[in-house]
C-alpha cells in the first residue's frame, strides 16, 4: 500500500508522503505508486517500466505527459525518486518524516523528493490550458544512471515527447533557497590504469621488472599532465588519483602488477574521448594500459530566455539574485541536455546525503511558487 496524500494536500504533506515510501537506489514499487496516486487525477498519462539488468538494474522510471493543446510549448519537470542509503545515527527514523519546529525531516527531504512534491504542486495549479506539462523522473539517479534517464530519453524520442525547456530539481541553493542556478555541469571521466611486471625477489631486481616504479612515474605524469586554466564559466580541469593497488602480502616480493585509478572532471574545452585517449598515451609509454569509462560530458546552457525566466521567478519569490554556476558534480541534467535547454534549480543543500536530512518547510512552499512561475512563463514564451 502507498503512503499517497489526499490531492488537495500541501505541498509539505505531498513531500512527507514521499519521504514515507523507503527508496534506496534503485527504487521501485511503492515510491512510484505515490507519484502515479498524485499525478492521474490531474490529467497526466502516466507511463512506468523497468529497464536494464543486473548488476546495474533493473530500474524503475515514470513518464507522465499533460497534453495542452495542439502545438503548444512542452516544459518538463525532470528528478529523481531514489534516495541515498540513511546511514546511522538519525535522531527519528529516516523514513518516518517528522516535523520539528519549522523543518521537515527524512531522507529524501533535499534530494530530492521535497523538489518532486513542489513541482506535483505547480502543475495542479497551471491549467491544462497553458500547455505540455511532463515529469521525467527515474529510480536510479543516485546509483549508475545506466538504465534511468537515459531510458526515459529514449522512450521520450520514440513517443516525439520532447520538451522545449527542461528543469531539473536539484538541490542547487547553498545558503538560502534561490542563491544559486546551475547552467551547467562539469564532465566526469575514471580511468583504470594497470602495469605488468615481472614478479622476482627484492634482492635480485635484475631479474624481476617492478610495476610500481612504472606505475609511480606513470601517475607522475599524469598529474603533470596541463589540462586548461577554466573558462568564463567553467573551473580549471582537474585530474586526481583515486586509487593505488598493489596488494602485496610479502616484503621481500617484487609484484607482478600495480594498478590505480584517476578521476577527471572536466570542463567544455574537452570531451571524455579526447582525455580518454591522452591518458592511454601515457599509460602505453609506461608500459601500462588504461580503460577509460565517461559518466557525462561537460554541458552549458548558455545564459538565455531560460535563465532569466528562472531568475525573474526567484526574484519574485525569494527576493534575491541567483548566482549561475556550473560547480557540483554531475547530474541526469548531463543527459537530458541532448533533448533541449536544461537548467537545474532546487532547495538548499546543506544536509543532502547527511543523517537527519531536512528542509524548511517555507522553503518548500516557496519553491513550489517559483515552480510554477517558471512553468507559466516557459509555457508562455514561445507564444
């Protein structure tokens, strides 16, 4: 059984009724049942399924349209259901949400079933009227995303559901709610580097061909390695190294291979492919080799129409400026970019991941506001 809330529920009690549906990466079942509760009765097509296979699915994903009329804007709301594991040491049960004082507590409360509750509560209240109105939202944001919003893109293309302008809930405020937009996001690449060697005893290394010695100056290079000094949007490249393995029980061994691991986060001078293929460079004049994975490229959506739309709302709402930035990781944000626009905005982030996850609950009502603002506004823009 689900935990839905009534439809006339505020936004508050829409987001406790998410949180009370346990929903670790991957979720499934219960979480999507109170999503689909709430959006049939507001006209929505509700479409669910399950993509992938193990060990990174299968995962659950909701696309739900309302259609307006003929030929007019499609504005997306895009999220994710799935939630981080709780951990210990919470003062309630993680899943048990709780109002204490002005904030409501639970996992999920940032990041980001608080940001699905506001914008379920936009859309009841812009008229069918106005035009296309979508969610995107995907079980599995939080775990590999193989299977979530990449499937839902594809199923979107096929069905020619897409979407003029995209806004993805994130929790991007860092100090107060609407501080902080993000236009964009840097790209992600890890390497896996490993070196063969030739196992021998430390007392006779003529005759034995360390990996490590190879491997070191290897990494070395690598971290020498001249990425870029940023751009007017987009921080400065930077590579790290994430792990070093040998695995070594004995002393008096030379080992056979060394292996580790580097992470880039790269800005929009460079693709995954392109750093992929200088690190498999290096890695070959040392005698190694690099397997090279791309978890997303480096995207902008370049200050426009959209951002001011955003802006214009949290002004309206909250009174401030926004930044816009393109600091963080990586988001589905990296992969909805290739059907239109897409910028990400939500609540503030200072407890997402952490025990005892909480939003205000004015900021809740807040961005539920400025939700539909930039729905109204987007939908009318093209007009």
């Amino acid at each position: 059984m689900s935990q839905t809330a009534p439809l006339t529920s505020s936004v508050t009690e829409l987001a406790e009724a998410l949180i009370a549906c346990p929903s670790v990466t991957p979720a499934t079942g219960m979480v999507f049942d109170c999503l689909e509760e709430q959006l049939t009765p507001l006209g929505f097509d509700v479409a669910r399924f399950v993509a992938g296979e193990a060990p990174d699915g299968p995962v659950e994903n909701l696309l739900a349209v309302r259609r307006g009329p003929v030929g007019s804007r499609h504005f997306a709301f895009a999220g994710h259901l799935d939630v981080v594991p709780p951990g210990e040491g919470w003062t309630t049960a993680p899943f048990l949400p709780q109002r204490r004082g002005e904030l409501l507590y639970g996992r999920g409360a940032v990041d980001m079933k608080g940001s699905i509750a506001a914008m379920i509560a936009a859309a009841r209240d812009i008229p069918k009227e106005a035009g296309t109105i979508s969610f995107v939202i995907t079980g599995d944001e939080e775990g590999p995303a193989r299977f979530g919003t990449l499937a839902l893109i594809d199923l979107m293309r096929k069905r020619g559901e897409i979407p003029d302008l995209c806004l993805v809930g994130e929790p991007t405020s860092v100090h107060r709610l609407g501080d902080t937009v993000k236009i964009g996001r840097r790209g992600s690449i890890n390497v896996f580097l490993d070196v063969e060697g030739v196992q021998g005893h430390v007392a006779y290394p003529h005759l034995a061909d360390n990996p490590i010695t190879r491997l070191v100056a290897m990494l070395a290079e690598l971290k020498a390695m001249a990425l870029d000094a940023g751009t007017d949007w987009f921080q400065p490249s930077n590579l790290e190294v994430t792990d070093l393995t040998v695995g070594n029980p004995a002393h008096n061994v030379i080992p056979a291979k060394a292996s580790a691991r580097i992470s880039i986060r790269f800005n929009d001078l460079h693709t995954g492919a392109e750093l992929g293929e200088r690190v498999s460079a290096i890695a070959e004049r040392h005698g190694g080799t690099a397997r090279a994975l791309v978890s997303g490229e480096a995207f902008l959506t370049q200050p426009g129409a959209f951002s001011a739309i955003l802006a214009e709302a949290i002004r309206g709402e909250a009174g401030i400026e926004p930044e816009l930035s393109t600091s963080g990781g990586t988001s589905d944000a990296r992969f909805l970019k290739d059907l239109c626009p897409v910028i990400e905005f939500g609540l503030c982030n200072a407890t997402m991941h952490k025990g005892d996850e909480a939003v205000a609950i004015e900021d809740l009502e807040a961005l539920a506001r400025i939700y539909r603002r930039v729905a109204e506004a987007a939908l009318k823009a093209g007009q």
